[in-house]
C-alpha cells in the first residue's frame, strides 16, 4: 500500500534501535528512526543490491521523494547506476563552489606575488573586490559568460569610468586565462568582449609645456611662501624630473653632494620584482642648483632619514599630494600642471627647445625602460657624461626661462630675452 502525506506525518519511531522501513512502492520506503525519518531506495544494478539515499523527511516530501524515485529508475533504464550519478553531482557542486571567480582570482594573484610589487598586487584585487567580486565573485568560473561579464562591467562604464571598465575586462581575462590553464573552465569570455566597451580616453598628467608659462611656474616656485621643505620639493621636481614618489620619498643617504649625484636604490624605483631584487640603483646627476639647494635644505632636515619629511612626524617623508597642493595653493590649477607633470615639462623642451640632447639620454635619465635587447640599458652608467651636461643645461635653462627668457635656441635661431623693463618683474 502507497503512504500518504498524513501518515508520513504522524509516524513516529518505535523502541527498535534500528528503526521501521515503511514501503511506498517501486522500491521507495521510508525508514523511520529516533534520529528522523529518511527516504530510501531499493534497486539493482550491475547484478547487486544497492539503497539509494534520496533525502531527509520534511525537508523532502512524499511527493518530492516520489520525483527522485523516478528519476533514478529512468537513469536505471538507461544503464545509469542513480548512486554514482548522485555522487558525481555532489562532487560537481563541490567543485563549483570551489572554483568561483573570487577563489580563483584570488588563487591566480597569489601565485603572482613573486613577479608584482605589492603595491600592484594591492591595487590589482582592489578592482576586483569593488567592482567584479560583488556581481560574479560567487558564481563558478565556467558558469560566466560574456554578457553577464560585459553586464558586471557596464557598471563602471555607467558611473563615467571608462578606463577602469578596460581595465577590469583586462583583470577578469586574466583569471579566465588562469581558469582555463588549471582546468576551472574551457573559454576565456573577456576576450569577446573586444570592442564591446565604449572607447576609454586616456587623460594625460597635466603639465605646463610653454616656455614662457614654464618660466612663470619658476618664477612662483622661488616665491613660494610655504614650507621650506615643500619649496625645495618643487624646485628639485623642477630640476630632476624624476617620479613624485621619488622626490617625496628621498633619503639623505642616497645622495653624495660632494659628488653631485642622487642614487636611487633600484627597490624604490618603478620595476618588475626582478627587477627591484637584481636591478642596478638608478643615479640622477645633480646641476649645481640642485646641489644648492639639498645645502641649504640640510640644515633642517639633514639630521633625519628623509629629505622631505612629514610635518606630522619625521618617520615619514610628506604625502604624494603635497606638491600638488603647494601647486595649488600658487594659483596653477590641476588641469594646468600635477606633480608628475614635471616629466612632461622637460621631457618636452629638452626635445623641441635644447638642440644637441639624444633622446635616448633623455629616456635614461626619466628611468623609462626600453624593449628588445636593450630593454634594461636604462639602470645602467651609460650616457652620465652626457646625462651630466644634459642637467646642467636644463637647470641653466629653467633659470633663464625664470628670469625672463622666451626660448631657447633651436637650430641655430637667437635666443630672445625679455626686455630690461620687464627685469625681475612676475610675468
């Protein structure tokens, strides 16, 4: 006789330990137990004897058991053993659940921690808890597809970042990359969404590439009225062209006055993990001005580790915004000039305005890397006689755009100067 739901309901255990099987017909029963009442099944396969656990009473019904009762007598006709299908869906969903986009991607940016700065290795999960890991971090890695990619990354598209949609659609590629390397998935549907994203300006570093508005940033630069330390971050900004993170984070150690040269450790500078760890350290040849003004600076920081340390407290150099807000403060707006744009400034006149300069001397001096055979040229000795003149001539011309000169020569032209009344006065 068939149970019904009321009897499935009432039936209770009785003193036997271990318990009552209750029949529903085509192999189904219900095993009636002190711990609960389970459903089970019955069947053959293979010519043996074999129970197929089919759940838990109430979590399933009468009726939901019925459902798995058939379904596991249809794999049974088709040669299917139901034990070993429920088995490998079980370790399917194990699977799955272990192979989400976050575990995965946080899987691949560990085994890169060897080859990423920690800085990148921060900023690269930084993107993806915030914009990625809340719409596709629990799904499994083979369950996302390209429109519900190209979905998730649509929300920084909406917002009006377009460079961080390219970006994230780059990240995402990654761990699908990785995915399909270590069997998590077999497609890669970053890579269709090539084309898909609305096209991602890129903006530059503002940076003031007039001479004669060069001269007018020179000119507040000696008149600022700040901090000492800030003025001197400005002027050397001005004079070194090397990165912000450079100038503000600057140690009395690494410089030799006597020899007029800054030696950047290669840890500090911007480089692959390798390339901190074997790379030389990279050496800035100081003009006389520069030497100047790290003098006149060292008598109130000279007794500290950093050259430019924080008014907070002198175990930190000052803030990446402090040249930019001095900046600010002088009345030069930020689509004007930043702090990285000091790069730009001379990267700029020393190519159009100071005529003899190679570009590769320059490119040695900005720390810019260069692929093929010579990719790691730059962190070596080579071009420091010319890299020497080359400073020396770009701290002359930056005083003489300061007071007062227009341009200087190129290919043999005049150099124009201002006039006499205007001698000394702010431009």
């Amino acid at each position: 006789m068939a149970l019904t739901d009321t009897f499935v309901r009432h039936v209770k255990a009785l003193e036997a330990e271990s318990g009552e099987k209750h029949t529903d017909g085509n192999g189904l029963y219900l095993h009636v137990k002190q711990a609960g009442k389970y459903w089970r099944m019955n069947y053959r396969f293979d010519g043996k004897q074999k129970t197929l656990a089919i759940g838990v009473y109430p979590a399933v019904s009468l009726a939901k058991a019925r459902q798995r009762r058939d379904t596991a007598r249809e794999q049974l006709a088709d040669g299917i053993d139901p034990s070993t299908a429920k088995r490998e869906a079980i370790q399917a969903v194990a699977i799955a659940r272990a192979n989400t986009f976050e575990l995965v991607a946080r899987e691949f940016c560990a085994t890169k921690r060897g080859a990423w700065s920690a800085g990148y290795s921060e900023k690269w999960l930084r993107g993806m808890v915030k914009d990625l890991f809340p719409y596709i971090g629990a799904k499994p890695l083979a369950d996302i597809t390209a429109p519900v990619l190209l979905a998730t990354v649509r929300r920084a598209e909406r917002r009006g970042a377009h460079e961080t949609a390219h970006t994230l659609r780059q990240t995402a590629g990654q761990v699908f990359r990785y995915g399909i390397q270590t069997g998590r998935c077999e497609r890669n549907p970053a890579a269709d969404l090539q084309g898909a994203l609305a096209p991602a300006v890129v903006k530059h570093m503002a940076a003031i590439l007039e001479p004669v508005e060069v001269g007018k940033l020179m000119r507040a630069i000696q008149s600022y009225a700040g901090q000492p330390t800030t003025r001197t971050a400005l002027v050397l900004s001005a004079l070194l062209f090397q990165r912000p993170g450079n100038i503000r984070q600057m140690e009395w150690s690494w410089l030799d006055l006597d020899n007029a040269m800054l030696s950047i450790p290669s840890q500090d500078m911007k480089r692959r993990v390798h390339q901190k760890i074997n790379g030389r350290p990279h050496l800035v040849p100081l003009a006389p001005q520069a030497v100047a003004s790290l003098k006149e600076l060292h008598p109130l920081t000279g007794h500290g580790r950093y050259v430019f340390p924080s008014l907070i407290t002198s175990q930190r150099p000052i803030s990446d915004n402090t040249v930019n807000v001095a900046l600010r403060r002088m009345g030069i707006g930020k689509d004007e000039m930043t702090a990285h744009g000091f790069r730009a400034t001379a990267r700029t006149l020393l190519a159009e305005r100071i005529p003899g300069i190679s570009d590769d001397v320059i490119e040695a001096q900005l720390a810019h890397t260069k692929s093929g055979p010579l990719g790691s040229a730059y962190d070596r000795t080579e071009y420091m006689e010319q890299r020497r003149n080359m400073m020396a001539v770009w701290a002359d011309y930056l005083d003489k755009l300061r007071d007062g000169a227009d341009v200087i020569p190129i290919s043999g032209t005049t150099l124009k100067r201002r006039t006499t009344a205007a001698r000394g006065k702010p431009q």
